[in-house]
C-alpha cells in the first residue's frame, strides 16, 4: 500500500491542529445521518467487521452509559454528607467547591471521588461489552476520560491514550517534577480513615451505621514523600498538567498507530464524546475521514450523534444509549 506519510501529522499536537483548521472546511452544516436505525445498526456492524483497523475515540457519554454518573443516586451514595453540608448536588461541581475548604476536607471528598471513579468497576458493563466487539480487530483507544475503564475492562494498555490525565494518579505542585505517583494505597488509607469498611470482596463500603468522617487527620493529605511538596490531582486542567514519560509513550504509539494505517480502510468509532474538548477527538476524526476515501467515521451518542454534511455518505450516527447500541451490536 503506497502511503503519502507528507500529508500526514507527525504526532498527537498536530493531529489535534490539524483538525481545528480542518474543521473550518466543513461549511455546507450538519446532518444527523440517513436511513433507519435498523439499518444503521447493520451498516455499523459491517463495517466493524470489514474495516482494517478501528480507532476509538470515547468521551464521557461512554461512561455514562456504563453508569459511572456524577449525580443522582450514586452521588447521594457516597456524598450525602457532604451534599447535606455544603450543599452541592454532584461530583463535578463539587470537586471545584471543595478548593476552597479546608485541605483535610478537600482530600476527604477527593479520596472517595477517586475511589468510586477509578478504582471500583462501572455498574453496567459498556467496556466489556466493547472489547468484546472490538477485541480480535487492530484498534486503538484515545480517550478524555479519566476513569481508567477500559483497561479495568481488559483492554490493551499498549493500545491506549488517556490524554487528560488519570485519577489514579497525584502530581507534584512543584512546576520542576515531572512525574506522576500512584495514589492506590494513599487512597485505602484515607477511605479507612474517613470510615469505610471492606466488604468480604475486598471493596470498600459505608458501615452499617452509616456515619463517615468528613475530615482527614492531620498528615494524611497527599506529600511526596521524597521531597515533602504536596500532592495533587493529575488532571488536565492547565498548563501545570504532567505528561509523563507513559503519557508521551502513549501520545507517540497512537501517532504511530495512525501514520501506519493512514489509507487502509479506518473506522473512526466515537462514542459518547461531547462539546468540551472537540479538537481532541471529534474534529481530527472529521477531518481525517474527509482527507482519506478509504475511512469511515461512526458518532454514537444520546442526542447529540451528528456529522459534517460533507462526509455523511462516510458515516454512521446513532443516537441513543451506547449500552443499548453495543448490545445491539452483538
């Protein structure tokens, strides 16, 4: 197969500029896809099953069809306290209300927060059942999300680029260190703290008497234990954010994953990424499918599965529940 690697990105920045100055071609609006869900479904399953390599491309709407909500009853859940205190009503929100509390409060709620979105299993099983379509297929998962989902569901970490960070690991505030921590046992020791008893499975429950502490003992927020600087969140959330040396192997394995399949027959999957972050997955998948005949791009999503019109002959969109797609899928 003769590539033309001169018109291709040379690594993930480009990939990403590449399709914010692409995404300004597609002028002639969008469209929500054609023919029936029925033969969607059909067209999808095809190409899944004829494409030469799939690359994924997933947001928060995956997770949240797996059941990794921020609200409602899981956050009540866990959070009732603090929601009966401070008075907020999900998981996002109060990640930013509690910078400004107390350090021992903040890594009360944040040990938790970690905890239920990284280190326990999603209530429903949209991962695996994604690996199952996808596991005997060349793919390649790039993700903003921040749960570690599909390497808890089998995935292949190789095949894997979490770009906005991950919450199983800690940062040094020190601009100087550049690496990251895991934060595993750190996490056990204040869930512990805070009141939380293992079950006979190993997981970490509320006791039966429901009280929880809302408040860290002194010494037990997040330090480097090397050098004594405090610890945070290794998250996207400005120029501060570490790259590590996994995350550059990780952003240099999906650059290459791409150069090497550049005119093969690609199925860009998307599923469940929104309006936060398009340049990272949306628009490069866009752009992409439009620069090369042999790709296809595929949007599934709750509400919000659409295309350029200008690759709508190239693409499926499905609205609706992901878990349901996938099962369809099957």
């Amino acid at each position: 197969m003769n590539r033309n690697y001169a018109e291709m990105p040379n690594g993930y920045l480009e990939t990403i500029q590449r399709g914010i100055s692409g995404v300004r071609r597609f002028e002639n609006g969008i469209s929500r896809g054609t023919g029936t869900r029925e033969k969607r479904i059909e067209r999808l399953r095809n190409e899944i099953e004829t494409a030469d390599v799939i690359v994924i491309g997933a947001g928060v709407g995956l997770s949240t069809a797996a059941g990794m909500t921020y609200d409602g009853e899981r956050f009540r859940k866990y959070f009732y306290d603090f929601e009966d205190k401070y008075g907020f009503h999900d998981m996002y929100s109060g990640g930013f209300f509690v910078m400004d509390l107390d350090p021992k409060i903040a890594w009360a709620f944040w040990a938790r927060n970690i905890y239920i979105n990284r280190y326990m299993d999603a209530p429903i099983p949209v991962y695996r059942d994604l690996l199952k379509i996808v596991k005997d297929k060349d793919y390649f998962v790039i993700t903003t999300n921040v749960d570690h989902q599909f390497q808890k569901a089998g995935f292949d970490k190789k095949r894997l680029f979490y770009t906005q960070g991950d919450y199983g690991l800690f940062q040094s505030t020190d601009p100087s260190d550049r690496k990251t921590y895991d934060n595993e046992e750190w996490v056990c020791q204040a869930l512990e703290a805070e009141g939380f008893v293992k079950d006979q499975n190993g997981i970490y429950q509320i006791p039966e008497d429901g009280k929880l502490l809302m408040e860290l003992p002194e010494g037990l927020t997040p330090r480097n234990q090397e050098n004594g600087t405090d610890l945070t969140m290794n998250l996207r959330s400005d120029d501060s954010f570490v790259e590590d040396e996994g995350w550059k192997k990780a952003s240099a394995a999906y650059s290459d994953f791409l150069r090497r399949h550049w005119d093969l027959h690609v199925l860009y999957l998307e599923i469940g990424v929104g309006n936060n972050t398009p340049v990272i997955i949306k628009y490069p998948f866009w752009q992409m499918v439009n620069d090369h005949k042999n790709s296809v791009y595929a949007c599934l999503n709750y509400n919000e599965a659409y295309c350029p019109r200008q690759i709508e002959g190239r693409s499926v969109c499905i609205d609706g529940d992901t878990a349901d797609v996938l099962n369809d899928l099957k």
